[in-house]
C-alpha cells in the first residue's frame, strides 16, 4: 500500500523518487559551528541536518505555501493518560492507545474499554468520524495513523497520540498523506528525543506543508489510491487461492 500512496503523491506533485533515494544514501555532512551554535534544540544527529530532509523540506515548500495548521477545525490536541482503576469493559468508550492504531487503522481487537465515570470527564478527549489519530512517541510507531471511519464510535485517545481534526480537506485524502513518506519523513527529521524515547508535537506537527489542492484534485487522488489498492487486493487473494490450491496438491 505504501508504494502506491507514494507512487500516486509523487505524480501529482511531480516528485523525482530517484533523485531523494540518492540524495538519503549520504550519511556524512559538513557544517559550520556557527550553525550548531544556533540550533536551539542542540540536534547533532545526521537526520536532523541531512541533505534529504532539507531536500524534502524545501521542494514541499515550493509546491504549497499551506500549513496543516490551515486546515485544521480546532488545535491539534494530545490525549488523556489512563491508570489501572479506570479500565471497565462493561463501559461503553473504547481507550484507544498506540497500540491499536500501530496497523495504519483502529483495531478493536485488545484495545480496553473505561468506566462511564472516566469517559463522562473526559469527553473533549473523545473521536469523532473523520478524526485522524496520530502516534506522537516511540519508534516503530511515532507517526503512525489512523482514520475514524465509524460514525457510532465511542473512544477515548490517548495521551501517546494527538488528535487532528479537519476543515476544508478530504479526511481520507489527508490520511493517505500523512501515510506517504512526504509526511512520514518529516516526522523523521523533526523527531525529539533519544534511542526509543522520542517524541513529535502537535506544535511542529501543525507547521508541516499541506497540499494545496481543491476538493476535485483531492477526490482525483483518493479515486486513485482506492483503485489501485482494491487491485493489489485482487492479487494477493488470487495469490492465495493460487498457494492454497498448491498446498492442497501436496497433501493430497
């Protein structure tokens, strides 16, 4: 799915893949001590100075002067944290940690459910249909994000993510944006933190580029997506057909 995300984006903002391939293999560079001696956040680190990420930064900039801060309907805001007496699964608000979005999705499976009590003071921490959650904190799955696509879901996110709520901008063509390596790659260089202990913010998070495309473009590129991912499908369960045919022959 990714390689198609990408492949769709790149198109439409005439990316050269093969130029920021290239360009991610340097891992030496040089800079000025004047530089570092600016660098409020003291950031040493080579994904904080590479050439791909300035390489990224600027050709976005170039192609929309938006903000995702320009299409948001309220602040980006973080989660609530939750302790062990909370937890009720006969409550009726699901606590959705990173965890259960780490498959690009919300997955009910494992997630816990709170007390009403819980729920009931803390409902300006709730999702709404349309949200897009976004794991703010360890790697492996810092960036990650999901879409709310249920209309009747009752859940609580948690303090490890933060909510963006839109205004003006197709909430699945966003997801699929923030799916692509244009997105995830600034979440890359703009990381804070060490080892698995890192962190991204809704205040940086609000300050990345947006496309600034109009609802005909932005359906133009979830058709696409969605067409092209409904054929992968296809395959892979042809595929599986095809291998469980073969295993069939095998045992008999």
């Amino acid at each position: 799915p990714l390689d198609i995300v990408n492949q769709v984006f790149g198109n439409a903002f005439g990316f050269n893949w093969d130029e920021f391939e290239s360009i991610k293999q340097e891992k030496t560079y040089t800079s000025s001590i004047f530089n570092f001696a600016n660098n409020i956040d003291c950031r040493m680190g080579i994904r904080f100075h590479n050439k791909a990420g300035q390489y990224l930064q600027t050709f976005l900039e170039m192609q929309t002067n938006k903000r995702i801060k320009d299409f948001i309907s309220e602040p980006i805001v973080l989660g609530k944290s939750v302790s062990p007496k909370d937890y009720n699964e006969d409550g009726e608000y699901y606590y959705i940690a990173m965890s259960n979005i780490k498959t690009w999705a919300f997955e009910t499976e494992d997630c816990k459910k709170v007390s009403d009590e819980y729920a009931s003071s803390n409902l300006n921490k709730t999702v709404q249909q349309n949200d897009i959650l976004l794991a703010r904190s360890g790697e492996g799955t810092i960036g990650k994000v999901a879409l709310i696509e249920d209309e009747e879901l009752n859940g609580i996110f948690a303090d490890f993510t933060q909510r963006i709520r839109l205004t003006g901008f197709d909430p699945l063509c966003a997801y699929y944006y923030f799916r692509s390596d244009f997105f995830q790659y600034l979440v890359y260089t703009h990381k804070k933190g060490l080892g698995n202990n890192t962190n991204i913010f809704p205040s940086q998070i609000k300050e990345f580029p947006m496309p600034d495309w109009d609802e005909a473009q932005q359906a133009k590129i979830v058709k696409e997506i969605k067409t092209q991912l409904d054929a992968q499908k296809k395959i892979d369960r042809q595929i599986d057909e095809k291998q469980q045919a073969i295993n069939k022959i095998i045992e008999d």
